[in-house]
C-alpha cells in the first residue's frame, strides 16, 4: 500500500468516482413513466437510454486506461468528469428524445474516466491478498449509490419533476470534481509510467489466457446486473403499474445481496482460496436467473420473483467482481490503466449491447430478462472453466503472480 495514500481516503474518493457513474445509470429508473409521457415514445423503448449512456461508457475506457499509463490518473479523472458535467446539462435540458440520448452519450463518454481509474487506483497502490482486500471493500462502500439513487430520484420525480435527478446528477458532479482537484494525489509517479504504444500495451494485457477468462466472467456478470436494471423498471411500473416511489424502493431491494457478496468475497478467498470465490459466485448467479426465468415460462410477471431472483443474483455477482477483478490485474502492475481499462469498458460496453438487444424484446413478461440472466450465467461458467484450465491447482493462491 502507498504510504502517502491511506485505504479509507482512497475508498472514499473512489466511492464518490463510481457514485457519479452508477447513479446516472440508475437514477432515472423510477421516471421512466414520467419521461415516456413527456417525450412520446413507449416505456421499453427508455430502455435504449441505458444503452447510449454504456456502450460510449465501455468505449471511452478504451482510450482512458493507456492515457493514464502515460500521463497519469488524476488529469484523465478530471477532463473525464468536465465532459460527463456536459452531457448531463444537454440531458437535463433536453426538450426532444434524440437530445435526451445525446446528453446520455455523452455522460457515458466522460464517466468512463471513473469506470477505467476506480480499478486501476487500488492496483497502483495494493498486490495480492491486500488487493482483494482492497476490492472487496470498496465494492461494499459504491453500492450505496445504486442503492440511493433510486429512492432520491422516485423522490426528486414526484415532487419535481423528472428533469430535477439530473439538475442533482449535474451538481454532484461537479462537486465530484472539486474534491478530485483538491483532494486526491497522483497515484502513479512518473518513474513507473509506461510510455510504448497503445497496441503494444493492450496486446501485452490480452495475450495472458487467464485475463480473457477473467474479463470474459465480469462482462457476463455485470451484463446481467445491468439487464435486470433496464428492465426492472418497465416491469414493476409499466406491466404491473406500481407508483415510482413502490419502483425505486423495490429496485433497491437486491442491491444489499451484493453487499454481502462481496463481503463474502474476501473471506471465501482467504479461509478457502480465490477459485471457491468464484465457484460460489456462479452458483448464486445461476440460481438467481433461474428464479427470474421460471415464471417468465408461464407468461408471468411478479414482483416476489424478480427481485427475489435479482438478489441471488446480486449475491453471486458481488462475490465474483473483487475476485475476477483482482485475478484479471495483478500480472499487471506496470499496465495497471491499460488492464483497468480493458475490464470497466468491456463490461460496459457488454452491458450496454446487452441492454440494447433487450430493448427489442417486447416487456410483456419477465420471459425476456430472465432468458439474458441466464444466458450470462451460462457465459460466466464458460469463462471460469477456462480460467481453471490455464490454472496451476497447485497453488493455494494462485491469483497472486
């Protein structure tokens, strides 16, 4: 660990990072109604709003993670943010659909910045055990913004208007980038920048055959979560038509599942070792989609069973997300941006390709989100028997390299 950079101040300053990202993604949930009214178009089609803010999310950390090798986190934290404040103000002043996207656009092409910097600051500054240590914390301490986000914006809609989540969006950002120009130091002096070419780095990192099964483990997982987050407020508010204030409570509910998982996360890796974590982890996923699919069969939609599901779910994908993620980024402690990158932009870009391909499915049912859920597990299990096969079993903890 850096000795100038403490974990609490580091897991705060990460923590509002990630928060300016996931409430974003989230906020606007319980206004889907409200935002189908104003602009003219159908519920499922909002769902495509998730998918212009992800997939330049995903893109952008392409560009951001070898940027950062070169020049350093904390200049890429901060124009990233400049350009998120941007796109959230053509959003919230948006007076057509295609505007509103394009303010979306461009949220997600500045956020990407915290997507790429929020894993590559705790590799600059932890290895091993204290890496997923590390990981396994700050996951628990950013889920309090998708757990908040909802709530505040069912309240800011009901009593303001749905135009008033993205006046907030836009102020917390801005003071997100104060405190990164006050407050945070520069976590990767010059003398251990990288300064060869962005092919020759991003080949470096996606030659090692046990990162393509990490990443191929946290793209489906996290496609999963975001898939369940597009939907789940079309279901609960369009096809069973709760109030906004009923949807961001019941949205809310699984999230603490994942605050376990990841508490869970770090003690199945050191009482047993990282590969149990991630056993487990599937498992959970498994069930969990298979709970959301079952009625969905039968042409149903119940909100006992989406978000009990979504919470099994919840679970298994907070167990796997610190262990894939420390896996994936300890071989790399000189391409940390680069890995970093390669990881938070796949697995947006994964999830916002995934949350566009269910967009065209008609949300009649739940048929069509547990179908995805499913599918990612099926992909999450495919990724892990590849990391087993490249895998030296005999090493208690074999993700420490």
């Amino acid at each position: 660990m850096s000795a100038s950079f403490p974990l609490a101040k580091l897991t705060f300053l990460i923590a509002i990072l990630t928060a300016v990202g996931q409430m974003t993604q989230t906020m606007y949930v319980p206004s889907i109604g409200h935002m189908a009214g104003e602009f003219l178009v159908s519920a499922s089609s909002l769902q495509a709003v998730m998918a212009c803010y992800l997939i330049p999310y995903g893109l952008s950390q392409f560009v951001y993670g070898p940027l950062s090798d070169r020049l350093g986190r904390k200049p890429i934290i901060v124009i990233g943010l400049i350009i998120y404040i941007i796109g959230t103000l053509v959003a919230l002043f948006a007076h057509e659909y295609e505007w509103f996207l394009v303010g979306s656009f461009i949220q997600g092409l500045g956020i990407g910045c915290g997507g790429a910097m929020s894993r590559t600051l705790t590799r600059d500054c932890f290895e091993g055990a204290e890496l997923h240590r590390a990981n396994s914390l700050i996951s628990m301490c950013v889920i309090f913004s998708p757990l908040m986000a909802p709530v505040l914006g069912g309240y800011l809609t009901e009593v303001f208007g749905w135009r008033s989540s993205y006046l907030f969006l836009a102020l917390f950002g801005i003071a997100v980038v104060i405190a990164m120009m006050t407050s945070m130091m520069e976590t990767l002096p010059k003398e251990r920048r990288k300064h060869e070419s962005v092919a020759n780095s991003y080949k470096f990192v996606l030659s090692d055959k046990r990162f393509q099964g990490f990443l191929l483990i946290l793209v489906a997982t996290f496609a999963g979560v975001a898939v369940f987050e597009a939907a789940a407020g079309v279901l609960l508010g369009g096809v069973l038509g709760l109030p906004a204030t009923t949807v961001s409570l019941l949205f809310v509910l699984p999230i603490p599942g994942y605050l376990v998982g990841a508490g869970l996360s770090s003690y199945i890796a050191q009482r047993r070792s990282e590969r149990r974590a991630l056993n487990v982890g599937l498992v959970a996923i498994l069930v969990g989609s298979t709970v959301v699919l079952i009625p969905g069969l039968f042409g149903q939609t119940t909100a006992l069973t989406l978000i009990g599901g979504a919470t099994i779910y919840f679970l298994g994908a907070g167990i796997l997300f610190p262990a894939a993620t420390t896996g994936a980024l300890s071989p790399f402690p000189y391409h940390a941006g680069t890995g970093g990158a390669i990881l938070g932009g796949m697995q947006n870009l994964g999830a916002g390709i995934a949350t566009l391909l269910a967009s065209f499915f008609p949300a009649q049912d739940q048929l069509p989100l547990g179908c995805l859920m499913i599918v990612m597990s099926f992909i999450v299990m495919l990724g892990l028997r590849w990391v087993n096969r490249k895998h030296d079993h005999s090493n208690e903890m074999p993700l420490v390299i």
